[in-house]
C-alpha cells in the first residue's frame, strides 16, 4: 500500500475519493463488453507470491461493481460534467490490497474474465 492521505481527521471517504490505499493498477489487455458478465457474480482469487492473500466477488462492491459507476456518472451529471469513451473507471475491489515489496508477483484470477498478474521491481 502506498498510503497517499495522512494526518488527523482523515474519514474513509478522504482515502475512497484520493485512491490513497494504491499506487496504480493493473489492467488487462482483453476488452469485455459489461453486459454479457453478470458482475455481482464474477468471483476473484488473488495470489500474492503463490499464496492465496484474498477472494472475494463483484457483490462485495456495493452489491454489483455497476452501481458505484452509476452512482458516479449520476454524481456527475448533477455538475453537468460526464464520463467519457476510454476513461478507466475503477468501481472498488473485492479483495483487501496487498503491500507488495520489490521482486514480489501478484496475480488476479477471475470467474469468467480471465487473469492478470505483475511483478513489482
């Protein structure tokens, strides 16, 4: 973890809205279109050195990975302001970040959309 927000007074939305738990994200090279995944079901594993570190599913985050993007783009509108084509949105995780160190790998297997790893120099 690379914790971005400190000092007194931080809330849990201060760390949600600054991204403060992370510093930076792995993605995929494999497109799905949203709407042929049932998200709220699509189940995670997560290896963090060969060893299983989390699991989780997409109802974890706010009971689909959908809603927090709805929300968002709601949110949005009321400041006249919109998402836009090829933005990447992160809707949360379902799996408590991992503090990874220099040499370590990390790999995400999910239900149906495949798998994605890193290892951290």
């Amino acid at each position: 973890m690379d914790i971005k927000v400190q000092g007194a007074g931080i809330r849990a939305a201060d760390v949600i809205a600054h991204q403060a738990l992370h510093g930076g994200v792995v993605i995929g090279s494999r497109l799905i279109d949203p709407a042929t995944v049932d998200l709220q079901y699509e189940g995670v594993t997560a290896e963090y050195n060969g060893h299983l570190e989390g699991s989780g599913t997409g109802s974890e985050v706010m009971g689909n990975p959908i809603n927090p993007v709805v929300w968002l783009a709601n949110k949005m509108a009321e400041f006249d302001d919109y998402l836009k084509a090829g933005e990447i949105i992160i809707s949360g995780s379902v799996v408590t970040p991992v503090r990874v160190k220099p040499g370590s790998h990390i790999n995400m297997t999910f239900t149906r959309l495949g798998s994605v790893g890193a290892t951290f120099i």
